[in-house]
C-alpha cells in the first residue's frame, strides 16, 4: 500500500467516523427551556411543540 492509498483510506475513515458523531444528536429531547418575548405564538416552552417540527433559527445583528 503506498501513502497515497493510505492517506485516501485514513480520510475515508475519519469521514464516517465524523458522521457517526453528528448523527448522535438527531432525534434527541431538547433541553427544557422557557421562551420569552416571542409575540406570535402563545408556547411558554419547547414542549408546545412537542411531536411537531420545530426550525429554530438564530439572527444575530453585529
């Protein structure tokens, strides 16, 4: 095996091993957490949504 192959075949593996790491988060509980000063919705906590999508996006003006 030269380097080149061995290379190919270390990137390969930390690649799948990167995606098995993600992956461990998907379809976990959200911590519990109170919502303020959201004035479209009547939920006081991420449990409203329970057994719902939920798209949680962050803004941020700098």
């Amino acid at each position: 095996m030269n380097l080149k192959q061995l290379l190919r075949t270390a990137l390969v593996v930390m690649l799948l091993a990167a995606a098995t790491v993600a992956q461990k988060g998907v379809g976990a509980p959200l911590p519990a957490s109170q919502l303020e000063g959201f004035s479209q919705t009547k939920a006081k906590s991420l449990d409203d949504y329970a057994g719902r999508a939920l798209l949680i996006e962050i803004f941020a003006y700098w």
